[in-house]
C-alpha cells in the first residue's frame, strides 16, 4: 500500500511537470521568435528533462510492479494460512464426530491425522516465534540493566555486595564487628556489647579491555569502607573507602600474567563467613592472608580430559605488617629495606568430582628483611592447601603453614620478630618468630540454597624460642603464643543475589607473658549481591 501511495504522487508530479512545460512552450510561442543561439539551449534544456522524466517514469513503473508482486504473495500466504485454520477446525469436528460414532472412526481418525499436521505445525512456528521474541527482549533488558558507560568503548561490569551485619559479643576482642583474636576486658567495663555495621560492603569494578597478542586483557579494582573511622560524631557509622585489591589480567588459553595488588596465590582459600569479609575469617588465627602488591605468571597443564596442573611463581612487595610510621609519606619497611621482593611458588593438581573440584596445592615463600644495624632475617614459609569433595553434599577443604617472620602474611597475629632481653642494648638482637598453624572446615549442603558450615583453626608460636630470650617489655606489643577460632553457620541463598547468614564464632588468644583471654560473638548478616 505504502508503494501505490508513492507512485500516485510521483504521477502526480510527473502530471504537473508536463502542464508546466507546456505552459512555458506556449508562453514562448506568443513571443517574438529568438534566435537559433537562444533556442538551441533551451532545446537542451527540455531534452534534459524529459529524459530525467522518462527515467523517473521507468523507475516508477519497476516499483509499481514490485509492489504487485508482493501482493500477491501477501495474498497467497493469507489464503495458505485460512486454508490451514480450516483444515484444523475440520480435523477438530472430525475427531468429535469420530468420538461420538465409534463404528465410524477410522477413517475420520487417519484424515484428522493428516490434516492437522499442517495445522501443529504453523502453531509449533508461531510459538517458537513468540519464544524467541521473548527471549530477545530479556536479553535486550539484561543488557540494559548491566550496561556501564565507560570513557573508552571497552566493556565495564559493576559489582559488590552490600552487607549488614548485627552482632552481639561476650568478651573483649580487638574489634567489635569482626574480631580477629581476644584481648582483657578493662576493670569496670561491661562484658557484652551489642552493634550493627555496614562497613564491610564491597564495591567492586571490572573492565574488559583489547586483545593483545592473542591475550584478553581486563582490570579489576574491589574497595569496602573499613579503613577507619573519621573524628565525628557516631563516626562509626562512616567508614573510610579502603583499597583492597587491583590488578591488570593477561589471559592466554594456558597461561595468564597478573599484575597489582591481589590475594595471596600461595594460600588461595578462607573458610566460608559473611560474618568477616574485611578480613577473612580466621585472619590471624591460622589463615594465611594479605592484600599484596605482586607480579605473578600462571600456567595451566591438561594432564587429562578431567585433570589439571597448574603452576605459579610471582614476585611481592616484602612486607611484614609494620605499622606506618607517618598518615602521608610512605617510607620503607624492613623487608623493603632487604633491596629485594619476596618469592613465592606454588602448584596444584585438580579434576572435577561429585560436581565439586578435588585439588591439593603446595607453595613455598621466602623475603629477606633488614632491621637496621646489620639485624637480618630470613622470612621463610611453607604451606599446603586441598579441597576434597566427600559427597555431592559433603566436602571437606583447609590449608596448613610453617614458617618464621611472616607475620606480614597473617602469622603470628602479625608479628615477624622479638627482642632480646637485653635492656642495655640500643639496639638489641631480634630474633624471628617461628610459627605453625592451619584451618580446616566441613560443609555441608543441605539443599541447593541452605548450606552450613563448621571450621576450626590455630596459630601457634614457638613459646620455646620466646621465654628466655624476650621479654613483653622490650617489645612494643603484646607477644601472643597461641591464638585458636571456632566457628558454625548457615547460609541461605533464597536468590541468587539474595543471602542471609548466621554465625557463632568464639576466639581463645593466649599471651606468653599473661593469661588467655577469650570471646564470642553471634552475627547475623544479611546482603544483597549485585
């Protein structure tokens, strides 16, 4: 219709361009005869735009045909489909009519299965259509919803968690919210507290960037707001943004080179708790952790269809969890003064069991620190990690460490070395703090959304090495010997971006040089995933 509409204009102007012409013929008619110069390029002129008017009649007439032809075909396709409805509702009365003659329905019957064939076949088609249509417009919401402007024309994807826990504690510990070990409770002050805190959302952005040299690169930067708290009123409530993790991701089919500050490669797994995510759960009692500057290279063998080897060796910042000496100039710390990173390697062997992943990984660590005035040690750990799955509902996972002067990774509840005794040395000899410890947690799944947990775990100074040789007033804090953690939870996903969690967790911290201390706390959490 729209083609027949735009050929009776073009007729129409095609009409007035030739009374036009005419008029003007006739005009210059009632006029004195020009000369031959004057008329032969008004001649041009008017072959000009009659063969302009030919050629626009041609096209005319092409689409006038075309536009037929396409009705026609409209026009078959609507009677082929009449035919078909027909077709169906006479295969409907002739299976009605089957039914209520039973001598008389087999013929019926093999015609109605004939014929209704046609009929199943438009409406399997309109449906998939219909499907499909659907589908398309989900996909076109889902995109919309995830669509995140960026500077460049690289894929940007935001994500997080925004989490509140409330908690109830007996005892006294370092940190109400998410405690790490046990301290004293001051004279005079009450025993339990009671709380709630948003502090430990997460925000998280990653961006997909080129490909370069047959590698897909990304970037992933991941911040939450417990860096402290600023000097204000219920100042609690307004924890500072701090930097968690940021790297830059090169990804081969086998081999990817990482680069920033991420989690430690060399003890890659934390029990499961919503309870503690600025810290993960058992930070400083037997889980190995820190958010380290790194350049690390990964490999990947296929042993197998199901089986994989993997390897990895990186280079960190050598840190050895120092305090910093000023809030805004970064000086460096005594494994930084060594000249040297620390070096770690590590190597896994996985395959895919009961639906979950059965690995077991080895990793060794060594950095060199410098104390000042020719004081030296030698930070050295070794550790294992695994995952065994027991069942489609049971699974088994945990790491195990030893090592000296790596309290820059969480040992030792972040102490790296003691001081001698010796009070009438400026400088007295140090001495690095041998340390052992581990975690291991069961879990559970007791359907696909409700899963429950259960972990233990420990870190464990050689006391040996300390009496004798320290005392607690030539260090500037504490000594602790043994800190241990238990914990129980369930964890119910009634979504997929949906959680809510409950957890009892109790730390028991043993100083060398006074009695043990414990607490408890009772979390309970709720978040939204995005």
């Amino acid at each position: 219709m729209r083609s027949m509409k735009t050929s009776g204009v073009a007729w129409a102007a095609m009409l007035a361009a030739a009374c036009a012409l005419l008029f003007s013929s006739a005009a210059s008619a009632q006029q004195p005869a020009p000369s031959t110069d004057a008329i032969t390029p008004q001649l041009r002129d008017l072959q000009e735009q009659v063969r302009e008017l030919h050629d626009l009649l041609n096209e005319m007439r092409a689409e006038s045909a075309e536009s037929r032809s396409e009705m026609r075909q409209l026009r078959q396709d609507l009677e082929t489909t009449r035919a078909l409805l027909q077709q169906t509702g006479t295969s409907s009365g002739s299976e009605l009519a089957a039914s209520s003659h039973p001598s008389q329905a087999v013929e019926p019957e093999i015609s109605a299965t004939t014929t209704t064939q046609p009929g199943r076949a438009l409406e399997q088609r309109v449906q998939k259509l219909e499907e499909s249509a659907s589908l398309t417009r989900a996909r076109v919401d889902e995109q919309y919803q995830t669509k995140v402007e960026t500077a460049s024309k690289y894929r940007a994807r935001l994500h997080g968690i925004v989490l509140m826990n409330a908690f109830r504690n007996v005892g006294g510990a370092n940190s109400v919210d998410f405690p790490d070990y046990a301290q004293a409770v001051d004279r005079g002050s009450p025993l339990s507290s009671i709380g709630a805190s948003l502090r430990q959302s997460e925000l998280g952005l990653e961006v997909f960037g080129p490909t370069i040299a047959r590698a897909r690169t990304s970037a992933d930067i991941q911040m939450d707001f417990a860096g402290g708290f600023p000097a204000t009123g219920n100042g609690v409530n307004f924890g500072i943004v701090r930097l968690q993790t940021a790297s830059v991701r090169f990804e081969w089919q086998h081999t990817s080179i990482i680069a920033g500050q991420d989690s430690l490669f060399i003890s890659p797994l934390s029990p499961t708790s919503f309870a503690s995510l600025a810290t993960p759960a058992f930070a400083f009692a037997g889980n190995l952790w820190g958010w380290t500057p790194q350049l690390r290279v990964e490999h990947r063998f296929s042993i197998s269809d199901r089986q994989t080897l993997s390897v990895q060796a990186g280079l960190l910042d050598n840190l050895d969890w120092e305090v910093p000496a000023d809030p805004f100039y970064r000086y460096a710390q005594a494994g930084e003064q060594s000249g040297q990173p620390a070096y770690a390697l590590r190597t896994a062997w996985s395959r895919p069991v009961h639906e979950h992943v059965l690995s077991f990984g080895a990793a060794g660590y060594y950095g060199r620190q410098n104390w000042n005035w020719d004081r030296y040690v030698d930070a050295w750990a070794g550790m294992a990690d695994w995952q065994i799955p027991l069942s489609s509902r049971f699974s088994v996972s945990g790491e195990f460490y030893r090592g000296r002067g790596i309290g820059g990774l969480g040992a030792g509840v972040g102490r790296s070395i003691v001081y001698s005794a010796n009070s009438t040395s400026f400088f007295p000899p140090i001495r690095g703090l041998d340390t052992a410890g581990g975690w291991t947690q069961l879990k559970i799944q007791l359907t696909p959304k409700l899963e429950a947990n259960g972990a233990i775990a420990e870190d464990d100074t050689f006391t040996g090495d300390i009496r004798g040789f320290a005392t607690d007033a030539t260090n500037f804090s504490q000594i602790f010997g043994r800190n241990r953690g238990a914990l129980g939870n369930v964890v119910f996903r009634p979504r997929s971006d949906l959680l809510l969690s409950a957890e009892l967790r109790r730390l028991h911290t043993f100083p060398v040089f006074s009695t043990s201390n414990a607490t408890s706390q009772l979390n309970l959490a709720v978040g939204i995933l995005f």
